[in-house]
C-alpha cells in the first residue's frame, strides 16, 4: 500500500507541475473533500478508495488511506477516481514520455470542465483544439483502449462513445455514463455561429 501511495504521490505532482491541479477549493473542509473526491466514481469503488488532496505547493495530503487500488481526488475543479495504470498513463503524460501499455480505468461521474479532444497539453480553449465538455464518463486509458474501434472525431460527439486525444501515444476511449450535467462540444464554427 505505502508503494502505490509513493507511487501514486510521484504521479500526482507530476500532474501538480503541468498544471492540472490549479484551482482547488482551498476552504474544502477534510469530509466535504472526501465526499466530493468519493463522488467520482460508484459506491462500490468509493467505499474503499483513498483519497488524496493536491496542495498549491505540489504536495500531496492523503485524506483516508484506500482498500482497492483506487485514488479519488479533485483535479482542476474535477472530480476523479483513478486506477493505479490510469495513474502511470497520467504519469508518462506529464513527462511527455510514451503511456505504460496496461489498460486503466478512470471513473468521472460528476463529467468534467472541458478538454481539448485533439491536443493532449492544452490547458486552454482555442479556436482550433476542438474542446470538449463531457457529463458523467468513465476513461479507458493505454494503448489497448484503441482496439475498441471507437469513433475519433476531432469534434466528437461527448454524449456518445469515442476518442480522445486520437493518434497521439494518449488516445484513450471517453464513456458516457448515465445522466448528468449536460455535455458539449465547443469548437471555432460553433463560437461563430453563436454571433
């Protein structure tokens, strides 16, 4: 357990430095934050998840230790649960390094603030990265994720199955999961024809 912790904590600052981790809610209380992590995912991973909380300085707090290999926390204003694989796959994003080939499973039921669905490194919406707001999913992350033959759009439709970040060495699969906040895809055309 104490190895998954130090691996996971190496993961996790590694997604702190990219950026991934601004915005947290620093007046959270310690059980409002649990519960919020604990949300991204089912009852049944969440009772024995860990949670952690990423700090303005990089480090890593854990909240309550886990049982079963999952970690929940709030990353970006977003609320996930990430398997040990999905956590090397983030790990070799943030190092720009080619993604472990094991699969991982990310669960996101509260959906996301949106993401470019064709640029792995953007941490911004612009006219032309194709971003994408998605409702409750699940990510199937490693190279094995493309044998599911899933549509890779750059504009993909986030209420239906598909890829995301499509022929880079992180494309993984994006699974719309039951109801939830309203999902959208956001590009230049769409903006304009707003005006």
């Amino acid at each position: 357990m104490r190895t998954l912790s130090v691996s996971f904590a190496a993961a996790v600052s590694l997604l702190m430095v990219a950026g991934i981790a601004e915005g947290q809610k620093k007046s959270s209380s310690d059980a409002q934050y649990i519960a919020e992590s604990l949300s991204a995912a089912p009852k049944t991973i969440a009772k024995n998840a860990a949670v952690v909380r990423i700090e303005k300085d990089g480090s890593m707090t854990t909240l309550r230790q886990g049982k079963n290999g999952f970690s929940c926390m709030i990353t970006a204003n977003n609320r996930m649960c990430a398997d040990a694989n999905s956590m090397e796959f983030f790990q070799a994003w943030a190092k720009h390094q080619n993604p472990p080939d094991k699969l991982g499973l990310t669960y996101m039921l509260g959906g996301d603030k949106g993401a470019s669905n064709t640029d792995p490194f953007a941490m911004a919406k612009t006219a032309d990265n194709h971003w994408v707001v998605t409702g409750p999913h699940i990510m199937i992350l490693g190279p094995g994720a493309k044998s599911l033959g899933l549509p890779s759009n750059a504009d993909a439709d986030p209420s239906a199955p598909s890829m995301m970040w499509a022929g880079t060495p992180y494309e993984h699969a994006m699974i719309p999961v039951g109801s939830g906040p309203a999902t959208k895809t956001v590009s230049a055309k769409t903006d304009e024809m707003k005006k």
